[in-house]
C-alpha cells in the first residue's frame, strides 16, 4: 500500500508538473487564471512572460498587487515568492515583488515588498524566484532584490507555482491575459 502511494504520488505531481508554457486568462469579473494546480520540483523557477495590451486597466479604488507569477512553499499567505503587478496611474503599471516570511504579510511589514520595473506593452520579462541559501531572492530582466529570511521553510514542503491573480477588491471588465514560461 506504501509503495502504491508514492507511485500514484509520484504520477500525479509530474502530471501536475509547473515546466512549460501557459496560456493564462484571468476572466472578466473573476480574480483567478484559469489555469490548473501545478507543482515546483525545485526552490527554485526560472519564468518569463509578455505584457499586452490586457494589462492596462484604469487604477481602481481600491487598488492592490496583482499577482503575476511566483512559488509558494505549502501555503501562498504562509512562505512565497511573487512578481507582483501594481497599476500606479491610468498610464503607468510597475512591476514588484514581494514575499510572505513564515506568515508575515508584506502589508504588514514594507521591507518585504518593492518595485523593480514599468511595464512596457509587448516587452518579455524574464527572471528567476524562489529561496536559495537562507535568502528569498526575486531577478527580473537583471535586476535583482533578496532579503535573508533564515530556514523558514518547513523540511517537508510542496512547492507550487503562484498563477495570474487579480488583487485587491476589485475585479477586471475585461480578460487580463499572459503567456508565462517556467523552466
């Protein structure tokens, strides 16, 4: 029976398996992608994805971080890793990132979160995110921000990807659409 687990285990998270390219859709009036549960092998991602012209909307009210693409060791509001996407203006989007340590948000504490770029529409960005030797660490298109966050990772961890979200309490009139690379 043990060995049937780990088989079945083993099958479901290479089935489930985060390495490829996804089209994501974030539906008008929803705040998920559509795209499925996929599993990380690794603390660490390498990603890239594209902006278009879905990535302009007018800033809302009530405006928060977008969640564009990252890792989440067990719990998303627990240990994770995000690139984040703010709109500033009604002509300028920045991209972030921010990271949730043992169960500190980064509203809560402002040296887990920042701003790395502007989005241009059309442009790839790519990087790499995730924990390596004690530290949470985000890279976008060269430049780097990480933060020493120790072993707060549990030694028993699943490791999955962090997809397309709209944040804050608001939803979008219209689709917001990316194609993300994991490697």
């Amino acid at each position: 029976m043990k060995y049937l687990l780990i088989i079945l285990t083993t099958i479901l998270l290479l089935g489930c398996s985060a390495v490829g390219t996804f089209h994501q859709t974030v539906p008008a009036g929803k705040h998920r992608s559509t795209l499925s549960l996929k599993f990380v092998g690794d603390d660490v991602l390498s990603y890239s994805f594209t902006t278009d012209s879905s990535w302009l909307w007018g800033v809302p009210d009530k405006n928060g971080y977008s969640k564009v693409v990252g890792i989440a060791y067990n719990s998303n509001h627990k240990n994770s890793v995000r690139i984040v996407y703010l709109r500033a203006s009604d002509t300028i989007g920045v991209l972030g990132y921010y990271f949730y340590v043992d169960g500190v948000s980064p509203q809560d504490n402002p040296i887990q979160k920042g701003i790395l770029d502007t989005i241009s529409i059309g442009q790839s960005y790519h990087g790499r995110l995730g924990w390596e030797n004690g530290y949470y660490f985000v890279e976008l298109n060269n430049k780097r921000h990480s933060m020493y966050v120790g072993d707060v990772l549990p030694s028993i961890r699943f490791r999955t990807l962090s997809n397309l979200y709209v944040g804050g309490r608001y939803v979008l009139s219209e689709d917001w659409k990316t194609i993300t690379t994991i490697r």
